[in-house]
C-alpha cells in the first residue's frame, strides 16, 4: 500500500496511479446522493451517508484486500456506527443504507437473513478504523441535517421513518453504482451509457400536442373524449397531491392521462411521468401507445419496465458484488421522463430491501405517477400500499392520480387510514357513463364447456374472458378450427401478444370473423372492440373492464351489444378464493333495485367496493399487519427486511424466462452473451419474459429446458428457453411436459 493513499476501486496500473481513491468515491458518491434527496428536503442528510458508505475502507484489512490479498472485510458498518454517533436518531436512519449498501437493508432489532444493525452497531470484530479519514473527509454539521416529514398520524410514524430510511438508502445506492460506473467506463476508454440525449418533457409535450392536434371529433364517442381531454388538461394547474381520474372504459383516459401529466410536471417542475400498469402482459402496449404519440422521440422517451431479472449477492459473501461485479447486475434506476412498469414492479419497491429493488425509488419522488386500474390492488395489502401512496403525495412531492372507470373508494374517513383530499380530474363523471353508456349486462346463468363452446360458435366476432390461463387454453382448443379462432394469455411474451392483437385488429378492421379467447389480461389497455363478450363471474370492476371491449365506439346498437356474466360448471375453472369474494359481491350489487339497470355507475361501483371492504374488514385489508409492525417500533429497531418479505403481491414469486421469440430476441441475447454490462439488453429483452410459478421453473431448468445466459459471467440473472418445442405458437409456453421436442428438431 502506498503510504497514506487509500482506495475504493483497483484499477489495472501495478503502481496504482489509475486507481480510484476512496476520498473522491466518498466525495463523489455524497454529492450525487444528496442531489438525489434534494427534491423531497434531505439533501445533507444524504450527502452524509455518501460521505461515510463505504469508511470502512479506510483499514489495513480493506487496502489488503483490494490489492489482492484473500482477506474478507466489512467494509460497511464503520460508517454505520459512525452515522449514529454523529446524528442520533437521523443517523440511525441512515445507518440502515450505509450498513446494508451491499447486502440490503437489514432489520434494526431481530434480523431474519441478514444480522440486524443493533448487532451490527456493537462493531463486533471490525478492523481498526484509521484516523486518515478525519483529514480527507468533511462531515457535515448536525444542524445541517432536517427531518422535514409531514406526519400522518401517531400510529403511522414509524411507517413514515421505514420509508423515508429506504429513500436514503435508494440515493445511497443509486449514487454509489453511478460513481463506480463512471469510474470503470473512463479506465477502460469507454463512453458512458449516461450520455445518450434524453429529451425534456417541454419537447414530448410539444410532440403530443402534435398528436393531439390530429384528433377528429367526428363520432358522438370521440366528442366525449375530446371533451374529456381538454377538461382534464385544465386541471393541470392544481397543486401537487392526490388526483382521480375517473372515466368510463373507452374514453380516452390512457391520452389524457399523459398530456396531464406532462401539463402538470411541467407546470410544478417535477422530473418525470411513471405508468403504473396492473399486468405485465399490457406494458408493452401501452409503451407502444406513448411512443406512437410521441413522435419521433417516443423511443427515447420511453422506459419499460415489466420484471426484475434476479440477481442476489451470494449469502456466504454479500460483498461480493462491489467493483466490477456490481455492474454486472441488472438494476433500474428509472432515469428516463417516461417509465412504464407494472403495480408489482412499483409497489414490491416501495416495500423493498434489496438494492438492486431500490436502486429507482428515489427517481418517484417529485414526479408524476397515473396508477392505472388502480382497483386492481390485492385486497390483503390494500392498506399499506395506501399508506404508501399517501406517503408519496405528502413528503416527496409527487402527484398520484387514480386512474380508472371503476374508482375504489379510499377516501378517509369511510376506508380507514384512507386518503385526504383527492381531487376529481374529470367533468361529472356520472354524466359521462350515461353518455357513454354502450352495452346491457345479463347473467347467462351456468354454462358448461360445451355450451361455452357453442355459444362462440354461434357468434361470428365475440370475445370470451375466463379466470385462468388453462381454462382459456381449454376453451381455445375446443374452438380453435373456427375462422378467427385466437388465443391470449400470459404464457406468451409480450412481444407474441402484440402481434396476434395486430393480427386482430386486421381482422375487425376487415369485417371478418374474430372468436378471441383470453385470460383478464385483455381487460384493461386493450383498445378493442367486439359485439358481444362473455365474462366469466368476477368482480364488478372487472365486469365493467370487460364491458370496455364491447361496443368500445358504438359501432353497434346498445340494445344489441351484450356482456354476459356467466358461472362455470367445471369446479377445475372456479376462481380462487379472493375473486370468488369479488364475484359474491358483484352478484349482490347486481341484486339491489337502484343498480339493477345501471350496475356500472360510479354510484355502483362506489357501493361494490364499501361492500367488499366491508365484507373483507380491516385486519384483511394488511393480511400481514405491516402497518402494526411498523407502528410498534422505533428508529432504531425498524423492520425493514421483515416488511420485504411480507409485502408480496404475488407470493409464489414469478421467475422470468426469456422466449427467443423472433429475430431481434436472438440477436439481443447473442449480444449479451459478449457483454460486459447488462443494463441495456436486460431493457431489450423484457418483452420476451414470461413469468413462471416456481415449482414450474424449477421443473424446467431440472431437465434443461430453461437454461442461463452466459452463466460464468451473468450468473443465473438471464435465463433462457432453449427447447422451443414446448413454446406454442398459439397458446404460448407449456410446462406439462418439458422434456417434448418435435420429431423434426432431432434430426441433426
């Protein structure tokens, strides 16, 4: 070790002078953590921990091991147990990231995978840390530092504190991955992915507007619509906050939602617009929708993201992925002025501890977020994830905007914890349902396959909704020698479910017949429209969905454009429990006198959603009592691995596959094959995901199936289908038997 030099990051010169040394990687990491927390008031406090992420570096031990020596280093809880000494009870919120930067955050008292910092802070066999530090490092004053939250409530406080730690602790880590990045692009001659133009919300405005411009209002629907947008762009002057957007399926809320948006962002100063989606399976659509209205600079412009592809630090050294090897994971930070992503995606981050989780949070605050179908959020975690948008709307300047024909009602006091002061985008929406009022809803009463069968038979352009991916696939095959037979579900990609709706829309376009067959998926962003759909029994919400895609621009009579709720007589397709309740309270709206005749007015729709919840009651509504285990804590024995592992919105825990569906896919995951960093491929290649139960992966990978790309250099991040065979054409991927291939693909 050169004397009194010390370093983060080993470059490739043998006397040194291309490594980085740790002053400027502290420096460097604080600056741009703090820029990060500026725009919610916490700008010192995270320059703070930027300052001391990594002081543990300054021992004898660390610069061993960076010059190569097998010597094994917390380098982390140092600037942990320094934080608390200087800062108290905000130090402890920041000991929570700089402690966990690598590994994740830990519990503050009991730790469940990792060591709880409470342990952590007794700085239990810890090299010395040496005073060097004191002369390159300048920490800032403690009265420097604010805690500028808004409280909620009593009970909610240590909610808020849980939150705002995984803020911090998302600049910390976006900060540092930035700078180790920039570090290792200028030693190996490299341009910066960074650098690529992005351009302002001013230029996408200008270009929708463009878009908007070309709009007709030459329908009794489009002059709803245009109606619709102007009134909801003059709500754009608002205040910041929480906003509804509640208008009937069809009526053009997914355009004016963004020309809101970017009115509002704009106006406010705020950063970006986020789409939260409630399927996977329609992300790519609606990207598809920004980027077609954006001109020219959509593809630019617009971020999707569907799924995290996996990668964890091994358990035996989380430390592993610092350097280098942290570059090689797939992390989003959500830098683009449009993000896509899926409820999942949006809300398992807000609850995460997982770095490569957090890593974007910090890019939702100050911007706009449109939570689309925002009643499709699982009822057992419906509170906290309120919380959580209440949280975003009152501490970190973001404007939230629920966006759906059927509004759940979470408005306090009547839902519990609820939200204050959400304010209407639209004009009078229950004028606008009799306006747009296109279909009759009818119960069919118990239909069993055959009769299912018969009943798309017999209509020349239907569509047929059922509850589950192997009910649709069944009903597909019994119909599928018809003209216009089609399938969709999620077993297929994304990229497979664009180009049969294109095929599709083709098909309407021309008059001929369409028999499409489809799991929920199609029930929200799928511009469609046909004269008749049969839904299987669900929830009102989901009814009124489906009504969406029938007689969606009155191409057809009212009076003859039906939506038939029918119950299904095999046991084998019954839906879960949780939709069954659904279903069970949709069929008791459906019963009252005063909804019979109009059961998808806002009115009914407000009385279907107090009923559930009411139904479910309040313990049901946080299955996992997160806002109780939150609330009895304090600062310094928050549990945040706990509310990771218990905020699942899906709890089996979908695995991705990559699908090589078509040429691009292949040639994308060549190129990542001779990568050596994967950001940019893991954005190409989300397309081609579908997401599988664990039980099924593992079966697939057990006999070869699914296989990792490149797993010397990716690990088990990116995995690949390699037998085809099982990848259908039609009904996308089947796992029943993974061991099938074709005949003709074993001639050699």
């Amino acid at each position: 070790m050169v004397a009194d030099r010390f370093f983060a990051h080993s470059g490739t010169d043998e006397n040194r002078s291309d490594w980085q040394p740790l002053a400027e990687h502290l420096h460097n990491v604080g600056r741009l953590a703090g820029e990060r927390a500026a725009r919610f008031g916490m700008a010192e406090a995270a320059r703070a921990a930027g300052l001391l992420h990594d002081l543990g570096k300054y021992t004898d031990d660390f610069q061993r091991r960076i010059a190569g020596d097998a010597v094994r280093v917390d380098h982390a809880t140092h600037g942990a147990i320094l934080a608390v000494e200087r800062y108290g009870q905000l130090g402890h919120l920041l000991a929570y990231g700089i402690a966990g930067h690598h590994a994740g955050l830990a519990n503050g008292a009991e730790g469940i995978e990792r060591t709880a910092l409470r342990d952590r802070l007794r700085g239990a066999g810890l090299p010395p840390l040496l005073d060097h530090w004191r002369s390159e490092i300048d920490l800032p004053d403690k009265r420097t530092l604010a805690l500028p939250l808004k409280p909620h409530s009593r009970e909610r406080s240590g909610f808020q504190f849980a939150f705002l730690a995984r803020m911090l602790f998302s600049c910390l880590v976006d900060a540092d991955f930035l700078d180790t990045e920039a570090y290792y692009d200028r030693l190996e001659g490299r341009a910066s992915v960074r650098d690529a133009p992005v351009p302002s919300l001013h230029a996408l405005r200008d270009r929708l507007d463009e878009r908007l411009a070309r709009f007709e209002a030459d329908t009794e629907v489009n002059c709803v619509r245009a109606g619709i947008l102007r009134h909801v762009r003059r709500q754009a002057e608002c205040d910041p906050g929480l906003f509804s957007l509640t208008v009937p399926t069809g009526g053009g809320k997914t355009l004016a939602s963004l020309a809101f948006a970017l009115d509002h962002a704009i106006r406010y100063g705020q950063r970006r617009v986020i789409f939260v989606i409630p399927f996977t399976s329609i992300v790519e659509q609606n990207a598809g929708v920004f980027r077609e209205a954006l001109g020219p600079l959509g593809e630019a412009a617009v971020l999707e993201h569907h799924s995290a592809f996996f990668a964890k630090p091994p358990r035996d050294e989380p430390e592993h992925f610092q350097a280098r090897e942290k570059l090689r994971l797939a992390m989003e930070n959500w830098d683009a002025p449009i993000v896509v992503t899926t409820a999942v995606q949006f809300f398992e981050s807000l609850f995460a501890a997982k770095p490569s989780r957090c890593r974007k949070l910090h890019n939702i605050a100050d911007s706009v977020v449109i939570l689309d179908e925002a009643q499709t959020l699982p009822l057992k975690l419906l509170r906290p994830a309120v919380a959580a948008v209440d949280e975003l709307a009152r501490n970190y300047r973001s404007s939230i905007v629920l966006c759906t024909a059927t509004q759940p009602a979470l408005s306090a006091p009547a839902f519990a914890g609820g939200l204050d002061d959400v304010r209407e985008l639209a004009p009078e929406p229950p004028r606008l349902f009799r306006e747009l009022e296109r279909v009759r809803i009818r119960h069919a009463g118990v239909l069993d396959d055959e009769t299912l069968s018969d009943e798309l038979r017999r209509r020349e352009q239907v569509l047929c909704i059922v509850n589950n991916r192997r009910h649709a696939r069944a009903v597909y095959q019994s119909i599928a020698d018809l003209p216009g037979a089609r399938h969709l579900s999620t077993l297929m990609c994304a990229k497979h479910r664009s180009a049969v709706l294109k095929e599709i829309y083709g098909t309407l376009e021309r008059g001929e017949p369409c028999r499409l067959v489809s799991t929920s998926l199609i029930e929200a962003g799928v511009d469609i429209s046909l004269p008749t759909v049969l839904r299987a029994e669900a929830g009102l919400d989901s009814i009124a969905q489906a009504a969406g895609r029938c007689n969606r621009n009155k191409e057809w009579p009212v009076d003859a454009s039906e939506v038939l709720v029918f119950a299904t007589a095999n046991e084998d397709w019954a839906p879960p429990p949780e939709l069954r309740q659904f279903a069970e309270a949709a069929q008791e709206i459906l019963r009252q006198p005063q909804y019979r005749t109009d059961p998808l007015s806002p009115s009914a729709i407000q009385a279907y959603f107090e009923l559930l919840y009411w139904q479910k009651g309040g313990e049901a509504l946080d299955a996992h009592n997160l806002l109780g285990i939150a609330r009895e804590n304090g600062i310094d024995s928050l549990p945040m691995e706990t509310l990771a592992a218990k905020f699942r919105m899906i709890e089996s825990g979908q695995m991705p596959v990559i699908v090589p569906y078509d040429d691009d896919a292949r040639e994308t995951l060549k190129g990542l094959r001779n990568a050596e960093r994967s950001g940019g491929f893991a954005r190409k290649l989300q397309p081609y995901l579908v997401q599988m139960p664990p039980a099924a992966y593992d079966a697939l990978c057990k006999v070869g199936a699914v296989q990792p790309v490149a797993l010397e250099k990716w690990g088990e991040q990116f995995m690949e289908l390699v037998n085809k065979d099982i990848y259908d054409v039609v009904t996308g991927l089947s796992w029943d038997n993974p061991t099938f291939i074709k005949a003709g693909n074993t001639i050699l």
